[in-house]
C-alpha cells in the first residue's frame, strides 16, 4: 500500500511538473477576459427582461442598485485571482403575497427555460409553518446565473443574477461598483 501511494505521488508530482514546465497547471484555473463594462450591461438588460416577464401588479418602486465585483474566483487552491472577478446584480421587491408569487415565479421560469436557460436548482419548498418559492436558471452560452427567491417571512420577491469569473484589466480590478445607478421600469 505504502509502495502504491508513493508511486502515485511521484507520478502526480512528474506530471504537475511536466505540465507547469509547458505552461498548463492543473491547479491553476485560466479565466477568460471580460470587459465590466459589457457584463454589466449584459446582466441589466437580461434583469430587465425578467422584469418585464414577471408582469407584477402595482407595487413599490425598485430601490436603485449598481452592478458589484463579486471575489469568489480562484487561480488556484486557495488561491483568489487579484484580477478576476464576477459580476453581481441584485434587487427586490417587497410586500408580494404568495397568490402573486407564485405565478409570477412560474412565469419567469417559463420564460427562462423557452430562452434555452437550464434550470439548475429548485427552491420551492413548504412546511406548515413556512413556504419558499424559486429557482436558479444558467444560460449555457454565457454561464451567467439568476436566481429568484420569495419566502412567506419576508413576502420579497428577489432577483440576483450573475456573470462567471473573467479577468479583467488591472485598471478596473480594484472597482466594487460599475456604472450608474440602476432599476427596473415598466415598459
């Protein structure tokens, strides 16, 4: 046994060595190049979208958000890349009952799945005490995430979407917000 595992660390560690010698590293992660500025626009247009396929009643103005730099991206083992980033747009609701919820949630997930989204999880849940509703839908051409969430605690219907890890010049590495100020509107 001691014999195999010493064999198989030898081996692990020749062909680390080989393939970091040629440039590849099996523990290092290559991200591509993203400019904030098209994924930002990329995720407001695509939350808009979802807006307008939500189709909610009357409610309280959307507070403004701004696109944020998420830190989640890694070159390595334990290891966060200084200069990749993803991008995070989040904004909610408040004060929808269930009986509005509930379609609206469906509708989107409709809608999601008719662009050719994957649904990757489902958060519907009920307990006697509590119901939740949602879903997370990912876009196989882009990698970009949405989530949708409302729970009887809150009675919030949120929205986050975001972009995968893309390195990004080091200029802009250090920017936590991008762009203006935005929020949904009502076509």
């Amino acid at each position: 046994m001691k014999r195999t595992t010493a064999y198989l660390l030898a081996a692990l560690t020749a062909l680390t060595a080989s393939l970091t010698a040629t440039g590849c590293s099996v523990l290092e992660h290559r991200y591509p190049s993203g400019d904030p500025t098209i994924l930002s626009q990329r995720l407001k247009t695509r939350a808009q979208w979802a807006y307008e396929t939500m189709a909610l009643p009357r409610h309280k103005p959307v507070e403004p958000v701004r696109v944020n730099t998420g830190y989640s991206c890694h070159t390595g083992i334990d290891r966060v890349a200084e200069d990749v980033r993803t991008h995070e747009l989040g904004w909610s609701v408040p004060d929808i009952p269930i009986g509005t919820a509930r379609p609206t949630e469906q509708r989107l997930r409709n809608a999601f799945v008719a662009a050719g989204w994957k649904i990757t999880h489902d958060r519907d849940r009920r307990h006697p005490d509590w119901t939740e509703l949602g879903f997370r839908a990912e876009d196989p051409a882009t990698g970009d995430k949405f989530d949708l969430a409302w729970n009887t605690s809150t009675t919030s219907l949120f929205l986050d979407g975001y972009t995968p890890c893309a390195k990004v010049p080091h200029s802009l590495a250090e920017e936590y917000t991008i762009g203006e100020d935005w929020t949904p509107h009502r076509p």
